[in-house]
C-alpha cells in the first residue's frame, strides 16, 4: 500500500469536511426536539404546557440558526482553503466547495421555513397539522439531494471511503 503525504493544507480542508458533516448531523438532532416540542404544543391542554413548549421550540430554532451560521463559517474557510491548494487537482477542492454551498443554502432556506413555523406557533391560538408536516419532512433540503452531496463530500476529501 503506498503512503501518500497530507499536507497541511489537504488536512485542514479534511477537518472542515468533517466539521461541516458533524454540523449537519447536529441539524438533524435539533431539528427532532423540535418536532418533539410541536407535538407537545399540539397535544398541550393547558396554556402553561403549551408556553413551556413555545418557549423550548424557541430555543431549536436559535440552536438551528447557529448550525446554519457555523455552515457559513465552514464554507469561507473551505472556499479559502481550496484557494490555498495549488496543486493540477484543483477540481476536487473547489467541487468540495461547490456542494458545501448547495448544503449551505438549502440548510439557510430550511431555516427561514423553521423561522416561519416557529412565528406562525406563537401567533396561533390553535396548532396545524402542516408544521409539524413541513418540519418532519423538510423540503428544501430533501429536495436538493443533501445527503448525497454530503457524502460526496466526505469521500472526495478523503473522510469516507465509497
């Protein structure tokens, strides 16, 4: 088996990679206490119940948004990185970056559907079958094939074998 030498430079790209997947991981954790709070508003027969619910629902949607802010933080770094790789496969780097950004932004637009859920929770005398329907299935991420892209990800940096 031939060794081949990381450079600091590869390494650090790679410790992005997995931070950015352990990010996405951490998304999908939150994002079932907030189910888990939805149905507890949905279920709650008294307002105290139904405000403790509200209150921790608001909670998952600030912890969300420090998952989409880290997302961001990681794309610069990973941008700036790849730029910093002067090596014939340039590719590799920049496709890294390029689905990074497509993840970025379908977790950014999820979050901006969350926020509305979230207002639309604490506006409502009444909770609606369609949050919990929305958050569950999480359209602008399942559409946009971040799963695939993530493991991609992970394989072109060397993270994950195919």
């Amino acid at each position: 088996m031939r060794m081949t030498m990381i450079t600091s430079t590869e390494g650090q790209l790679s410790r992005c990679c997995v931070k950015f997947h352990n990010s996405v991981q951490q998304w999908k954790r939150i994002s079932v206490r907030g189910l888990n709070e939805l149905q507890t508003i949905s279920q709650a027969k008294f307002s105290i119940d139904r405000k403790e619910a509200v209150g921790k629902l608001l909670l998952v949607e600030l912890e969300l948004c420090g998952v989409v802010e880290m997302l961001n933080k990681l794309c610069v770094n990973i941008k700036a990185t790849s730029e910093l790789m002067c090596n014939d496969d340039i590719i590799t780097p920049m496709t890294i970056y390029a689905h990074c950004c497509t993840i970025q932004r379908s977790y950014s637009e999820e979050l901006s559907v969350r926020r509305k859920i979230v207002q639309e929770v604490m506006a409502a005398g009444e909770m609606k079958t369609c949050y919990s329907s929305t958050w569950l299935h999480e359209p602008f991420i399942s559409c946009s094939n971040c799963d695939e892209l993530l493991h991609s990800v992970l394989v072109l940096s060397g993270n994950k074998s195919t």
